[in-house]
C-alpha cells in the first residue's frame, strides 16, 4: 500500500420525504464524492452518515428519531441535513448530543467542508444557495430544481417554513445545467419545486421555461413535480399539450373533494375549478392521465366532506392517487384547528378510499393489456429491465438483450396492481 495515501473516507446517506429530498441528496453524493469520499451503501460501512430529513409527515419524523438513537454510541460523525434541521436548528443537538452537524436545506452545499469542522448549526435562509449550479449526477433521468420554497402558506404545510420563500432560478442557468446533463447522457429530464408551475423568472413563466427546455438537443422527456392546480393556466396546460417532449402525465395534487375544507386548507381553488382544469387537461393534452395527492381526517372533516373527495376521485378516475391520514404539524394554522379528526376514523376513511382508488387503478392499467407502448429503459433487474410509458407507467420487461438507455416499443400481456409487463415486439 502507498505510505502517501489518505484513508478512504467513507459516507453513508439515509433520505426521508419527497422527490426534493432524494434529488438533494443526489447533489449531496456527488458533493462528497468530489471531496474524496466514497459514498457507501450499508451505514455500517461508512464513518460518516448523513440523514436528510423531513417533516411532512409525522411518521417520517419519528422513524428519523428512532434510527438517529441507534448511532448515539457508534463514533461515527452525524450530519443531519433537510427540513427538520431547518425547524429544529440547535434543539436537534441538545436532543442528540452525539450529532456532528444540523445542516437546513439551504446549506447542503457547505456539507463537504463541515464534516472534518467542529459542531456546528446552519440553518435559516442562504442568499448564496441559489447561486449554486447543481453537480451532474449522471444518470439517464435527471432531476433539476428550477425553483425553491413555496410562499403559498397552504394551512396544513409546513414547507414554507422549512424551505422558504418562493425563488425561481435564472432561466440561462437551468438551460446551461439541463445541455450539460443531455451531453453526460440523459434522456429524460424532470423539473422540481414545490410549487414547480409557479415558476417565473422576470418575463419567463412556466410555459415559457417548457418551450426553452424542449428545444435542447438529446432530451426527449420533460416531466415536472409538483405542480398547484392554483398556478396551473390555460396557457401551461395548452403548451404541454403543443410540446411532445412533455410527457402526458399531469400530477395534480387535489388534497379533498370539499370545498369547505379546500377553504380551510388555503388551497386557493374549489372543487369547480379544479374540475375545469382537469376538462383543459383532458381536452388539450392527448392521451393525458391525472395522479394526485389527498389528505384524508383533515380538521373537522365529516362524513360528508370525506364523500365529496370520494365523488372527485370517482369523476376524474385518477390514475393513481398518494393518499395519507392529516398529520398535525406544528406551527402551522391546521395545528391550532379545533376538531381535530379521531385517528381511527381518519385510518378508516383512508382504507375506504385506497379500496376506491384500486378499483380504479385496477380498470385503467388492465385497458393496456394487448397494446404496444414505446418505453424508456431506465433500470436493469434481474433477469431484465423495467421503464416507463410516455404516460409514466412502470414497465417490467423480461429480455436478455442490452435495452437499457434506449426507447422500445413494447407489447404489453400482463397487469400487475400498479405496473404492467411487457415484452419487445419481435
Ligand atoms: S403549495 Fe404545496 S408546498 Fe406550498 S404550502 Fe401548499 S402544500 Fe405546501
């Protein structure tokens, strides 16, 4: 062995929460990885781990707690990253002493240079962060932020809090970062913010940033998350539906069918409006299919409102829908509500809906039996590989020939609870 050479230093990541959360910490990898660390996929492994939290939900917060405790005595260096950071700062470390560093979203770049640094706390706003261009990460799908934060205060969410104020990033620097990404080899683009088609940039709104990012040359995907129904206008879903490039999938977080309690969620639409939009998307967007998100036992939700939500899922027909019980998150408007909802019957509202949303599922994939879809081969597994339709529909395909990277026309003759299974047409 070189006498000279440095000890590998070794990092593990754990990722809670949503896409952004698994997209920063991409970026946190490939930061490590250019200061010399190896990124490990075992936290036994690795003497450094870093947690990207969140605090969305409950649930993600207390398994971030329950798996930090199991490292108190381990030596090894902690960094805990991510929106808990941002809303606990100090307090995390005085409730986990053996905590190396409290890093809030807005600091991940500093991650690389605090690891050998003493205890520190960096969280609260980083007029610098937005400055950053993203490391490539290399992959055939790529992820970018074109915005950060939200400023629309929706009662129940504690991402402004977390993650700011809405900022929209300069367009040349998103155009710069995705040729970049196109030229190490990606296909498939997907753009993020938390309020993704809020963005705007002086004179340059949404659509417009769609028609710039579809005319760079060897991206052939354009997907975007998550969008508001709030922000969503005529001329974002005509120029969707105008922009081939742009997959036919539209994400479309309802979160209740009542409009009281759209009201009481901050939501900024109602139940008509939000079935106006679907009818645009529908009519203007060939082949489109609609996904969502719903919260189910929010403040005060009776039986009525609950089949309200129930009425919409069953009118649209969503594809698929993210569904979860309330969860109250502190210092948010919903937490102080009065009439919180019992958990139990939240828990059964949301089996009577997942049960609905099935059915429903269950009918629109089985219609794809028999047909041919061109796939994006993203992934290898065993004994194949799986993609995704235009539409965003998983894919597995059994084949011993080399299909990953490349766009296949496939037969599909299987139909799983959330996937399909094809094979090439020969
Ligand atoms: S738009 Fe989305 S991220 Fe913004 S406050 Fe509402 S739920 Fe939270």
């Amino acid at each position: 062995m070189d006498k000279n050479a440095q000890p590998q230093k070794l990092a593990y990541i754990k990722t809670f929460g949503c896409q952004m959360n698994f997209h920063d910490s991409d970026i946190i990898a490939e930061l490590l990885r250019q200061a010399d660390f190896s990124i490990v996929e075992k936290a036994d492994d690795a003497d450094t781990i870093i947690f990207n939290t969140c605090t969305v939900r409950d649930h993600a917060e207390n398994k971030f707690y329950s798996e930090l405790g199991r490292y108190s005595k381990s030596g090894k260096k902690i960094v805990v990253a991510g929106c808990l950071s941002q809303i606990e700062g100090r307090g995390l470390m005085r409730r986990a002493p053996f905590v190396h560093a409290v890093v809030g979203p807005q600091y991940i770049y500093e991650i690389p240079s605090i690891i050998d640094a003493g205890k520190v706390v960096l969280t609260g706003d980083n007029p610098e962060f937005y400055l950053n261009s993203q490391p490539s990460v290399g992959k055939l799908s790529a992820s970018v932020n074109i915005m950060y934060g939200c400023s629309r205060f929706c009662s129940y969410c504690i991402v402004p809090y977390t993650r700011g104020k809405e900022v929209s990033r300069k367009p040349e620097d998103i155009y710069n970062e995705i040729n970049g990404i196109a030229q190490a080899g990606a296909r498939e683009i997907i753009l993020l913010g938390q309020n993704v088609n809020a963005y705007r940039y002086e004179e340059t709104d949404f659509a417009a940033l769609l028609k710039m990012v579809a005319k760079i040359p060897g991206i052939s995907r354009i997907k975007f998350l998550s969008p508001n129904p709030a922000s969503m206008t005529d001329r974002q879903i005509r120029e969707i539906g105008s922009i081939p490039k742009c997959v036919p999938h539209i994400h479309l977080p309802l979160q209740s069918g009542s409009d009281r309690i759209l009201k009481l969620m901050k939501r900024g639409y109602n139940s008509k409006t939000y079935m106006k939009k679907v009818e645009k998307i529908e009519n203007y967007i060939k082949d489109a299919i609609l996904t969502t998100d719903i919260i189910v036992g929010f403040p005060t939700e009776t039986e009525d409102d609950f089949r309200q939500t129930l009425k919409i899922v069953g009118d649209v027909g969503f594809f698929n829908s993210f569904m979860f019980c309330y969860s109250k998150r502190r210092g948010t408007e919903a937490s102080l509500m009065e009439s919180q909802v019992d958990t139990e019957l939240s828990k059964e509202r949301l089996a009577r809906l997942m049960e609905f949303q099935e059915k429903i599922t269950a009918k629109k994939l089985t219609k794809y039996k028999g047909r041919i879809v061109s796939v994006f081969v993203d992934k290898r597994k065993k004994g194949g590989f799986s993609g995704r339709t235009r539409q965003d529909i998983v894919v597995n395909i059994e084949s011993d020939k080399e299909l990953f990277g490349k766009f296949v026309p496939i037969e599909i003759y299987e139909i799983s609870k959330h996937t399909l299974k094809g094979r090439e047409i020969a």
